[in-house]
C-alpha cells in the first residue's frame, strides 16, 4: 500500500527472477529501481558461467 493523493492505494512492486532449468530461483532481487537494475542482473548471469 502506498499514499497517492491523500488515498491509499495498491503500489506495485518491481521484482526480478533467476531460475536454472529446473525452474529452482537461484536469485530474486525485490523492490526494484530500474536505473543500473539491467546490468546487475547481466553481470550475474554472466558470471554463472
């Protein structure tokens, strides 16, 4: 929930997902601002090899 013009009103929430194959999460990022958000997550999956 979240305030918008003295209101209180359902927010959403930006949320990032890594699975492997078998659809296990290997990671989760949560509450995500986007600026610099994509090359985290890039730089994570490159380093899973």
């Amino acid at each position: 929930m979240k305030n918008m013009y003295g209101k209180q009103v359902r927010g959403i929430e930006r949320s990032t997902f890594v699975l492997d194959a078998k659809r296990a999460i290997l990671r989760e990022w949560r509450g995500v601002k986007v600026p610099g958000h994509v090359q985290e997550v890039f730089d994570f999956v490159k380093a899973l090899g």
